[in-house]
C-alpha cells in the first residue's frame, strides 16, 4: 500500500470528513536533559524505585509538550494528560508484581503497559 495524506485515506470504505492537522513539539533539549537529571538522581536517592515512575513522567512530558498545528500554522489543540501520582503507583506496583512472579519476562512489556496507560488517560484540548 502506498502511502496517503490522511485527508486522501478511506476507513472501511468511509471518507474521512476532517482533518485535525499535524503535531509539532515544544519540547527542548534543555528540558529533556533537565529531566533526565533529575530522574537519575530520584532514582539513586530511592533506590532505584524512582526508575520505575519514570516513565510515566517521560510520557507525559513528551505528550503534553505536543501541539496540533492546522494548515494555516495556528495552534488548534494540545494534548493533556490526566493521572495522578497515586494513579502512577497503583500501576506501577501491579507492574513490579507481574515482573517478580515472571522472573522478570514480563519487564520487556513494563514500557508498552506504560503506553498503554498514559495515552488512555490522554485528552486532547481545544486551543
């Protein structure tokens, strides 16, 4: 299949009706290093327990610096994440439960349940 703008794709034989627009990202590298540094140290000051949220936290900086940009260069939405810290540990802790009792198998999957989780409680906000 070759590839199409979305607005030429048809779904099931249905045209699309709109078209959103394209992402763009706000994120800097500065933020993304900023970041890093400061999970590394969360990480060395816990133990290594703080590893486990991080990828939470990355999902949700990436997501939440992402801007939907129509055709004519305007901002029409941005992306908003919605889970709490307890949310993040629940989760996190049912995870740590199913690598232990899988010998750690189940690790490779840690970061597609993390997905998974995040881009549920994602919610896309008009600009």
């Amino acid at each position: 299949m070759e590839k199409q703008k979305v607005e030429q794709m048809r779904f099931h034989g249905a045209p699309v009706l709109a078209r959103i627009g394209r992402c763009r990202t706000q994120l800097t590298i500065f933020q993304v290093v900023g970041h890093v540094v400061i999970w590394l140290a969360v990480s060395v000051v816990t133990l290594g327990i703080g590893a486990l949220l991080w990828p939470y936290a990355a999902a949700k900086l990436i997501l939440e610096s992402i801007v939907i940009v129509g055709d004519d260069g305007r901002a029409n939405a941005t992306l908003r994440c919605n889970f709490g810290f307890s949310e993040q540990i629940g989760h996190a802790a049912l995870w740590l439960i199913v690598i232990a009792l899988t010998g750690g198998i189940a690790g490779f999957c840690y970061l597609f349940g993390v997905a998974h989780f995040v881009l549920n409680r994602t919610d896309m906000i008009s600009a």
